[in-house]
C-alpha cells in the first residue's frame, strides 16, 4: 500500500479519472434490496417473484433481500442499508419490530437512500404491520393504516404527471383478481399523486422527497397473489426503485482498528452528503497527532493483485483491514479529536451515481510497527 499525498487537484476528479472512458459509456446500475415482511417462509413467491422480477430486469448491480420478521433476520442497521441506493419495502407479516424499522428507514431517508413503498406496509389497519417510529413523522407519502380497496382487474386509470420516471415506459396496468390498494388517498405534506387507478386509488405517489414514492398496489405478479398485479406493475416497480435510488450517500462499512486514542472512525458531517455540485465534509476521530491519510478507488472487492478486504498485519498493522482501493491519496490535517477531509464534487452530470470506496488511515507512530491504524471504510455515492 503506498502512502502518499496529493494536495493540487480534487480528489473526486482524480478518482474519477482512473475510470473515464468507461463513465463515458455506463449506466448508473443501483444496488437494491427488498427489505419486507412478505412471508415466514424464505422460499415463498412472495419474495421470490419480486426478486425476479428486478434481477431480470438488467437495471440492478445487486438485488439483496432481508426478512425483517422473526423468521428473518429481523430490522436492519442503518450501515446495512447504506450499502444499497434504495430499497423496496412492503408487508404481508408483521415485522420483528416495526416502530425499530420505521426508525432505521428515516434514518436512512436523512443520509440520502431511496425507499419505495408498496401495498399492504402503506395500507394495513393490522396492528404492527405498517412502518412506525420515525416514519410516521413526514416519511410517509400515501398516509397508511386506511385499509384495503379492491376492485377484480383494476386497470390504469388517469396519469397526473406523464413525464414522471416511474411512468417511463408505463401505457398500461392490470390489477390481479382482488386488485389490492390503500383505500385512503389522504397524502403527506408536499407529497403527490403520479398516477391512479380507474376508480381513483393511488396506484403511484411521490414525497416532497423525490427518493421517497409510493405504490399502490401488492408488488407481486397474479401468479403468485391475486392482491398483486398481472401486467405493468413489474415496469412501474423497476422505474421507481430506479428513481428512488439518486440520492447521494457515505455508507461507512467494515471496521477499524484500535489505536492510542481508540478505533477511529470516518464519518460525514452530520447534513452532509456527496450531492451533485455541492461539497462533502467528512471527519476522521480518533487521530492521535491530528493527521490522516484518505485513500480513495473505484473497488471494495481488489486493490492491484489484491483481495479486499487485505490483512494489513502482513506490513506491521497487526488486526487492521485495507477496506477500499488506495489508488489515490490525500494528507487531512486538524486536531486528535477530529481531522476534517471535504472535497466538491463537480456539477457534471456524468457523476450521477459514481462510486468512489475509501478509507482514512490516522498517523499513529507507536501503536504498531507501521505507524498507521486504520478506519471503516466507506461508500461513496455522487447522487442529488
């Protein structure tokens, strides 16, 4: 791992420069996961037509899943959900914990993620089967716990806003034999419907927040349920996790490792995300001399001839980590406590959904042989 500082240009262009030719070409591809309470069962279609659905659809580098039932693996960290640019929630069990959920989901809402909401989580009056906590406070966008509507092959109804991405593509909808939606059309402040179903029902809503929408309808195709739908909901689902997912993000991962003052740890200034033209502040704590190098690379997975993550005791940093791709280096300054690295981000719109991984090594001369210890690393996602 070579240390060493480069202070003339921004960080981000240098990165960025390491793989030019082939942002030219790419398109944005989200990593996405289904965070739900569709059934007990693993192996149910409840999970695996969605599933399906958004593998097959080619727009997603990563489609995960989590089973926030106690079947499951009950309610995500916000550091999970950090490492995904949306996620897809919906009920048809009751969740472990849904005011715990309902926290974490703000949570993420604030550090820049994507929610998508679907039928019954922004509809059921089940006692436990909605997102409580935080999320009742402004998260929400079609208002939940108004019941279910029904209606045998609902179809399309009036598109209020045709330009909208999750309409792209979208010129027809069919509801399944029961045709679930919420039946309240009651919306958050500053939310707003897209488009409906025939009978008026919400059948697509966006938040004040263009990285929150809600569908109104059971996100699973006919075959599996007939509360879902059989044909022009799998296009809406995709647009919509597509167009949720342009929030900018740091989703620390990993950890670090001890040192004189503790494990240091590299976090974004609390309102401070990699948006489009504006400038990221992170902090480095822990620090003994007030001095840090952040590595910054376009991979999590290999660093040259290397797999990441690489035991860093092999140089003399005995139970740290290389965490992220150290292609390019910058020196941060400031105080044991905290050592501030910022950095604008272009306003280019080819950044759209570029990612840099990195990691902050704090100087530590006599903690190891090496003179380093090093942080978490973390995802960095340019978005709006």
């Amino acid at each position: 791992m070579m240390l060493h500082s480069v202070s003339t240009r921004p960080a981000l262009v240098l990165a960025a420069a390491l793989t030019m030719p082939a942002l030219a070409t790419a398109q944005f591809q989200p990593r996405i996961a289904i965070v739900a309470a569709a059934s007990a069962t693993a192996t149910a279609c409840a999970w695996t037509d969605p599933l399906q659905v958004l593998q097959q659809s080619g727009q997603f580098a990563v489609v995960d899943v989590y089973n926030v039932m106690t079947t499951g693996t009950g309610t995500p960290t916000l550091t999970t959900l950090l490492q995904y640019d949306a996620i897809l929630t919906f009920t048809n069990g009751t969740p472990a914990n849904n005011v715990a959920l309902g926290n974490v989901f703000a949570d993420y809402v604030d550090a820049g993620g994507g929610v998508v909401v679907a039928v019954f989580a922004n509809s059921t009056t089940t006692a436990g089967r909605n997102i409580g906590g935080r999320w009742q406070n402004g998260y929400e966008v079609i208002l939940d716990q108004s019941g279910n509507a029904s209606g045998a092959g609902g179809t399309l109804g009036t598109v209020q806003v045709p330009g909208h991405p999750s309409m792209i593509g979208v010129t027809s909808f069919l509801g399944g034999s029961v045709g679930s939606r919420p039946n309240g059309t009651a919306l958050e402040v500053g939310a707003f419907v897209v488009a409906e179903w025939n009978n008026g029902k919400i059948l697509v809503a966006q938040g004040a927040n263009p990285n929150r929408i809600d569908l109104g309808f059971y996100p699973i195709r006919s075959a599996c349920s007939g509360s879902g739908y059989v044909s022009g909901g799998d296009q809406i689902m995709v647009n919509s996790m597509l167009a949720a997912a342009k929030g900018a993000t740091f989703g620390p991962y990993g950890t670090g490792c001890a040192g004189s003052l503790g494990v240091p740890a590299w976090q974004a200034v609390t309102g401070s995300r990699p948006v489009l033209g504006q400038t990221l502040t992170t902090q480095v704590a822990n620090a003994p001399l007030g001095l840090a190098v952040i590595g910054l690379g376009v991979s999590n997975t290999s660093s040259g001839l290397l797999t990441l993550p690489f035991d860093l005791g092999l140089i003399g940093m005995p139970g740290c980590s290389l965490l992220a791709d150290p292609a390019v280096t910058e020196v941060a300054v400031g105080t044991p406590s905290g050592v501030p690295w910022s950095f604008t981000i272009p306003n280019v719109p080819i950044f759209l959904g570029f990612v840099i991984y990195g990691q902050a090594f704090p100087f530590d001369p006599t903690v190891n042989p090496f003179g380093f210890t090093a942080t978490n690393g973390a995802r960095i996602k340019v978005g709006l």
